[in-house]
C-alpha cells in the first residue's frame, strides 16, 4: 500500500469525527480555539488506538484466512464507505440539540470520540493483512483527526451541518477507491 492510500484512509477516517465536531461547533457558543484544541487531541488519539487494536486482532485470525486478504480488505473497506455514506445522506441531527460539550462531562467526549473511531478499528483489522507499518497508519489516522475535529469544532458555529454530512459521504467513497485499489494491486490490475 502505497503513502498516499495511507493518507487518504487517514482523511476518510476523519471524516466522521469532522462531521461530529462540526456538530459539536454549532452548538458551542463561540468556541476558544484552546476548547477545539482539547477536543481535536481527544478524537486524534482515540482514533490511533483504535486501528492499533483492530490490528491486533486481524493479526491474530490473519494466519487463517491470508489467501483472501485483500478481498477481505476490500470488504471491510467497502462496507464501511456504505455505512459512511449512508449516514451523511440521513436527516438525523440529534447531535445538534446537545449543549455546549466542553461543559459536558469528559466520559460523553470521550464516549463519542469512540463512537467515531470505530470504522479506524475495522480498517485495523483490513490493515493486519497487508504490509504496512500499522504504527505509521495510526499516526496519520491521528493527526488528521486531530486536525479535522480541532478545524471542525471552529466552524461549526458557521458552516452548519451540511459540510459535515458532505465530508462523511466523500469519506465514504474514499474508503471504498482504496479498498478497491487494494484488490486490484494484489490481483495485478495495478502495477
């Protein structure tokens, strides 16, 4: 898998946490940037332990099913850019009525920041039949976490909902063009 695969799983699996911070954003009230700071830091590294773990555990079952691992991946992969861009087409906008979440006590961030990093698990686990350095994926996974949760919580207040129903469907496809580039890789449609 090559780096830029890497970044833009990285990217996709952002994109849901950028979609909650956006919501969380609208409903701060003028949000510091030292608030979105904190929250972006507690996404980032939920979402790199997460597909550490789901490596782990692909790891562990990789040894019985490798002759299948890249349909596999492009399973995983495809079925987590379904899923992605089925929830940014939906009209649900709970989040939106929540109040201001750095007054919010830590366990409710914490709880969503896993909530949000749940697809970084599965692609862990897509990860554990490839070859690459699962410690380099989950810091890139990380910091664009971080990244986007920190810019998404800024605006938030203005750019409302929409945006972040956008980033999770491009998200989704995203996944799903990586995931077929991995199968195409192995079965030697690309380079």
């Amino acid at each position: 898998m090559n780096i830029l695969s890497l970044f833009l799983i990285g990217i996709a699996m952002s994109t849901d946490a950028f979609a909650a911070a956006i919501g969380k954003g609208i409903a701060m009230r003028k949000p510091t940037l030292k608030q979105a700071l904190k929250i972006g830091v507690l996404f980032g590294v939920v979402e790199a332990i997460t597909p550490m773990l789901g490596w782990l555990l692909g790891k562990a079952a990789a040894q019985i099913i490798s002759e299948y691992d890249h349909w596999i991946a492009l399973i995983l992969l495809s079925l987590l850019g379904i899923h992605m861009i089925k929830e940014g087409l939906s009209s649900n906008d709970d989040e939106d009525d929540e109040v201001d979440p750095t007054q919010q006590p830590f366990i409710k961030l914490f709880l969503t920041s896993i909530a949000t990093s749940i697809d970084a698990m599965a692609v862990g686990v897509g990860m554990a039949f490839l070859d690459v350095n699962i410690y380099v994926v989950a810091m890139i996974i990380g910091c664009s976490t971080f990244v986007a949760v920190t810019v998404g919580v800024m605006i938030g207040r203005y750019a409302g909902h929409i945006i972040g129903r956008y980033a999770e469907i491009v998200g989704g496809f995203v996944l799903i063009g990586v995931g077929m580039g991995i199968a195409a890789e192995h079965v030697g449609l690309l380079g």
